[in-house]
C-alpha cells in the first residue's frame, strides 16, 4: 500500500514584497493609458 506523505509547511513562506511587484504593474498601467490618449489625440485632430 502507498503511503502519501504530507506537505511540508515548516518552509520559508516567501513574503510578497509590495513595491517591488506594483512598479512593473504601475509603468504598463501608465503607458497603456499614455498609448490611449495619444490615440485619441490623434483621431480627433484628423478629424
């Protein structure tokens, strides 16, 4: 018969590090929307 073993949880939880993984997520955040508005700009001066 198989004997499963338990999982382990006296590992190191690894503590998310809050700034660290926003910048990334703040710069697309940010060029995405510069992307847009400069899209807009130039739909509406063909116009």
């Amino acid at each position: 018969m198989v004997r499963y073993k338990p999982a382990r949880s006296d590992r190191k939880k690894k503590e998310p590090s809050g700034l660290s993984s926003a910048i990334p997520c703040l710069v697309l955040l940010i060029a995405g929307m510069a992307l847009f508005f400069l899209l807009l700009y130039a739909v509406l001066r063909g116009a």
